[in-house]
C-alpha cells in the first residue's frame, strides 16, 4: 500500500522537464517504483474482479476462487512486483519519454518488443505456480480428510 501511496504522489508532485536533464540509469529507480504499484494495482484488480465473476457464474456455494490461499498471493504478488519493476526498468532505460512526440510512438513499440517477452514468462511462471500450489493444497486437504 505504501508504495502505491508513495508512486501516486510522485506523479502529482514531479514536472516532466525535471526528467530531461537526467540520465536514463538515473529514471529507472522511478520508473521501476511506478512499474511496481501500477502492476500491483492492475494484478490484484484484475485478480478480484475475475474472482468475482467466476463466483457470480459458478454459484457462490461451488466456486472456488483463483487465488484461494495465502501462497497463491504471495506468489502473485512476487510475479506483479518483478514484473513490474522489469517493465520500469525497460522504460527507464529505453528513455521513451524524452523522444519527440512524433517518434514516442516508435520508441514505444520498441520498448513493447522488450516487455511481451517478459511478461509471457513472467505470466507463465506465475500461473504454473498458481496450478501447482492449488494442485498440492488440494492434496493435503483430501489427505486430511481421510
């Protein structure tokens, strides 16, 4: 929560020619810190909101939620935190921000060339891990059981 705080009051307090002057290894602290609340945010939004439909549709006395244990969040919490601050660190590096206005479109689908292969192994990682610790919780609750 504090770094989400902490990232929003960064993009209201910081002026865009404050950035010009510095270096692209200097921006990338920043830009992984933004990377890391907005992947946070969007993850754990998108996360709540098909939890929420699949329970909708599947009837609240049988569905079972994506995220149903405190190691499937903390799994997706570590996979949205490097994910993140990947991505940040690819922009910060690629200095997207200080091209001409008629080129950022250029520079962005050069960045997107970066990120999507981050994200698929990213995405993959995590939700094989997500399958794999559901797998085994399910297992040690049937044992218990018996």
């Amino acid at each position: 929560a504090l770094i989400i705080i902490l990232s929003g009051v960064l993009c209201f307090v910081l002026e865009r020619n404050w950035f010009v002057a510095l270096s692209p290894v200097s921006k990338v602290p920043l830009y992984s810190l933004l990377g890391v609340a907005v992947a946070f945010a969007l993850t754990f939004s998108i996360m709540d909101l098909l939890n929420y439909v699949l329970g909708f549709l599947q009837g609240s006395s049988s569905s079972k939620p994506l995220l149903a244990s405190a190691s499937q969040v903390t799994l997706v919490l570590c996979v949205a935190l490097v994910m993140g601050a990947c991505y940040g660190f690819v922009f910060g590096l690629m200095d997207v921000e200080d091209e001409v206005s008629y080129q950022i479109r250029l520079a962005l689908l050069r960045e997107e060339h970066y990120c999507f292969p981050i994200g698929a192994v990213l995405g993959g990682i995590g939700g094989v891990g997500n399958e794999y610790i559901r797998y085994h919780e399910d297992l040690s609750t049937r044992h218990s059981m018996k």
